[in-house]
C-alpha cells in the first residue's frame, strides 16, 4: 500500500503524533461544485479544519497515486481541470492500475482514511437509496462503506435531498450505522433545514460527540457513526421551492434519460439554477460549517485519547 499513497508531510506528522486529522472528500470540488465556488469552497473547509486546531487531508488521485493532503495548486487544479473521474471504492484499483487523475467520493475517501487511521470524515450530503430504487437499484456505494468504517465518525448535513430521504434513513439503520443528530432531533435534509424525520439520537456539544466515538470505538462495533449537522438556518432553502426545484429536475432528467454517475451533478446543477443559486449558497454553507464541526470534534477525540493514554 506505502507504493499507491503520497502523504502530505503535515498529514504524516500529525498520524505519527496522535495529532487531530479530518479527511475531506474531493468529489464536491471536482464534481459537485462549479468553477471557481469550488475552489473557495475546497480551501474553505481547510481552514475551517485549521482554525479548529486540526490538520486537514483532502484526498485524491493524481496520475494513478493517492494523495492525501494537497499544495494550493493542486487543489486549483483539482477544481480547473474538469478531466479529473469520479472515483467510489470500488474504482481505486482502476485508477491506481492506468494512473488516472480521480476524485474521491465518500466510499472511496472513507475506505482510504481509515486504511490510513484517520477517523473523522467531513462532506455535504451523503449518497443513498435513489428515487425509484425498488426497479433501478440505484443505491449509493456510501451506504455499505457506512456499514464497515468501524470506528469512524462522518459528519455531513444528512443525505442529498436528491434521494429517496427516509429508505436511506431505513438502509442506514438495516446495516446498523447509527445517525445521531448535532442540536437537532430531526434529520437534516441537505440544504433544507429538516427532512421532517425524527432521530433516535442527539448529542448538543463536541465532548458529548467526542463522549460518543469513543465508547463506539470500545465496544469494537463494526461501523461508522454518522454526525448529522442541520445547514446555518440563514442559508436554508425553503422546503416548498426546494421540491418544486427538484421534481422539475427529475423530470428534465427522465426525459434526458441522465443515469448513473451523471444524475447527481446533473440535477444538482438544474436545482441550482432554478433557485438562482440559493441552493448553491447553502450547499457551501454547509460544507464549511461540517468542516468547522469535524475539526473541532477531532481534536476533541484526539485530546481525550491522549489524555486516556497517560
């Protein structure tokens, strides 16, 4: 494995010293976001990661080698190019074999942060079941890499409101991933607020979070934990013009026949457009207020973990 990965040396030392670390997926930046809102948003969240005293490691692939914790200017060129492939799990092999240029999505970043011992994530949405699954069987890879990130902590502001919202909820509880809200006792829906959908579980402060990972990492279950934070209320889409925008863009996308890695920016792109940008706004919002929670959070395990260790 030491031969597939090029470790920033920041990433490195701060592995070697117990020191805080979050990992931050390069989808949204080279897929997800357009030019150049994502390269703002990309060192957004490494800062937001900093300013909360940890070290932030965004992952990618470049010409085939799996970077973890990129230059400036390879985060622009991440963000410019527009030749980089949307790599999941199930892809890495491929793009390490013919040295391809690859974003990671949350599958493919999980899997690699945690053969790695890095045990925070931060990102927007996650993926799950699509719309009309129960005849496409169109399931995000995200839900099982969930299921096998044991000890993991993945904060995100619930799953892309793109997705059928409460069979992902369902899928995430069959495959014992527990979803625990951040000061909300509802499910975030992306860029809106709520999803409406009640969880079982909250935690209000980092220690409390921190409090959480810990005993789950203990008890040796098998997979991750999934930290729901709500997008900043003043950047949250109304409910009602976020599902007319999406129902158009369903429908734009059937007629289209859009199918598989393509339907997720695709209708990302159109609901943007027909919310003049808002959703654009809050999905950025909610990206570094994710970052900002993830490096806060990390640092807060990392200092009981060294605390324990005394």
């Amino acid at each position: 494995m030491d031969d597939f990965f090029q470790i920033a040396p920041e990433v490195s030392e701060a592995l070697a010293e117990g020191r805080a670390v979050v990992a931050l997926e390069s989808t949204l930046v080279a897929h997800g976001l357009p030019w150049p809102v994502n390269l703002e948003t990309a060192m957004g969240a490494e800062t937001a990661v900093q300013e909360a005293g940890a070290t932030p490691a965004t992952f990618a692939l470049f010409g085939g080698k799996i970077r973890v914790g990129l230059t400036a200017l390879e985060l622009e060129h991440l963000a410019s190019a527009q030749s980089f492939m949307k790599a999941g799990r199930r892809d890495l092999s491929l793009a390490v074999s013919q040295k391809l240029d690859a974003a990671t999505t949350v599958s493919a970043t999980l899997w690699l942060a945690h053969r790695l011992g890095i045990g925070v994530m931060a990102t927007g949405g996650l993926g799950g079941v699509h719309r009309g699954a129960s005849t496409t069987f169109d399931i995000s890879t995200d839900l099982d890499e969930l299921a096998r990130a044991d000890g993991s902590l993945v904060i995100c502001s619930g799953v892309k409101s793109i997705l059928d919202v409460p069979a992902t909820l369902d899928a995430l509880e069959t495959r014992g991933v527990p979803v625990v809200g951040y000061q909300t006792d509802e499910l975030p829906a992306f860029v809106t607020w709520s999803s409406g959908l009640r969880l079982e579980a909250r935690v209000d402060t980092p220690e409390e979070a921190a409090r959480l990972v810990l005993a789950h990492r203990k008890l040796g279950l098998p997979s991750a934990l999934v930290l729901t934070q709500p997008v900043p209320r003043e950047d949250a889409l109304d409910p009602h013009a976020m599902d007319n925008a999406l129902n158009a863009a369903l429908e734009t996308a059937e007629n289209q026949r859009i199918t598989g890695k393509g339907v997720t920016p695709f209708l990302l792109d159109r609901i943007k457009q027909t919310t003049e940008g808002q959703s654009l706004r809050a999905n950025q919002s909610l990206i570094l207020n994710n970052a900002r929670l993830a490096g806060t959070i990390a640092q807060t395990i990392a200092r009981a973990e060294r605390s324990e260790s005394r």
